[in-house]
C-alpha cells in the first residue's frame, strides 16, 4: 500500500516538491553560510520523495541545532510549514486526499525546524 501511494504522491507533484528541495539544497551547499542547513535541505528531498512509510525523528538535539533551527524558523520555516498546511486543506477536505493531507502536514512540521531530525522507515 505504501508503494503504490508513494508513486501516486510522487507523480502528482512529489517530485516537483523533491527536486525543489534539493536544487535548494545546492545553493544553500554554494554559499558558505547555507552550509549547515544543506543536509537538512537534502533529508526534506529524501522525505519529499516518498513520504508514505517513514517518520521523522529528532537525532539531534543539541544547541547548536536548536541555533540553526530558530534561525531556518525566522528566515524560511513558518512560510514553508504555512505552504504545506495550504495544499492540505483542500487535500483533507476531499476523502481521497486525506493520506496526501497528513503527508502534508507531516512535511509542513519538517519545514518548521529539520535541522537535527532523521527520516527513518516504519
């Protein structure tokens, strides 16, 4: 079941929201200060991919994590979560769309702070 919902996330605009991630992710990679949020970036791809069977855990929760998390909030996180929570409201009010909303709103809660998290099978 999940196989078969991560291709149908995947072509219905899974990808676009992937590549998105890792095309950001390379820049932030380019520009020395983007460094220590390139694997962040990466992970949302990974995550934004194929959704459908994983979870996100917190690996680190350290301070400078918490640093870097606070800064991504103020500088992108609360636009992104609030980009996510927009497309799942319409996803949720249709039944079908209900699965797509969660990922949606596990994605939207990624966005807010990814520095220190893992994306982990189920």
């Amino acid at each position: 079941m999940n196989l078969l919902l991560n291709i149908l996330w995947f072509i219905f605009g899974g990808w676009i929201s992937g590549t998105l991630w890792i095309l950001a992710g390379i820049i932030l990679a380019v520009t020395i200060i983007g460094l220590p949020w390139t694997p962040a970036a990466f992970r949302l791809a990974s995550f934004s991919y194929w959704p459908f069977g994983r979870i996100v855990v917190d690996r680190d929760v350290g301070v400078p994590s918490g640093c870097l998390n606070i800064l991504w909030f103020v500088l992108a996180g609360w636009w992104l979560a609030l980009h996510h929570i927009i497309l799942a409201v319409p996803l949720a009010i249709s039944l079908i769309g209900i699965p797509f909303a969660w990922q949606h709103v596990k994605l939207a809660v990624l966005s807010l702070t990814p520095v220190g998290k893992a994306v982990v099978e189920v």
